[in-house]
C-alpha cells in the first residue's frame, strides 16, 4: 500500500534531507515511537522501518530508546520462540 501525505518543502532544507531521506527517517521515528509505547513488537516496528530487525536494534540509540521495551513474561515468551 502507498500512503501520499503533503510536507512543506522547507522541512527538506531545515532538516538537511532529501525527500527520500525524510521519509526513511519519518518511517524509522514512527517505528521507534510505537516501539517505545509498546504498540508494536521489535520485529513489527523493524518491518515498518524498512530496516531489519538488528538495523533497528542499532538506530534506537539515536532516539535514546532502550532495545529492552520487554515485560518479564514478553521476554520469557521471546527467548522461548527462539529457534
């Protein structure tokens, strides 16, 4: 699926970005965001990131996001589901 939204074309120079850039880092803040309030899984906010799982793990840094957002019974599920 496509999604259009309009951005004034001064964000790309006041952000030093290009379109492409903006969109890739709007994806990956967004994904950090709803991973941090617990909205989706590490694997789900990597999916709409764009990025995989261990590339998103490296840029929660940036956003000052821990990559441990897991209760203790998330965490025991996931080391479960580990193959």
């Amino acid at each position: 699926m496509k999604i259009s939204i309009e951005v004034p074309e001064t964000v790309f120079s006041a952000l030093r970005k290009n379109p492409e850039e903006f969109i890739q880092e709007m994806r990956i803040a967004s994904a950090v965001k709803w991973y941090e309030l617990g909205e989706v899984s590490q694997a789900k906010a990597a999916e709409i990131a764009g990025l995989t799982r261990s590339e998103f793990i490296q840029a929660l840094p940036r956003y000052r996001v821990d990559f441990m957002q897991y209760t203790a019974e998330e965490l025991e599920m996931e080391m479960n589901n580990v193959d």
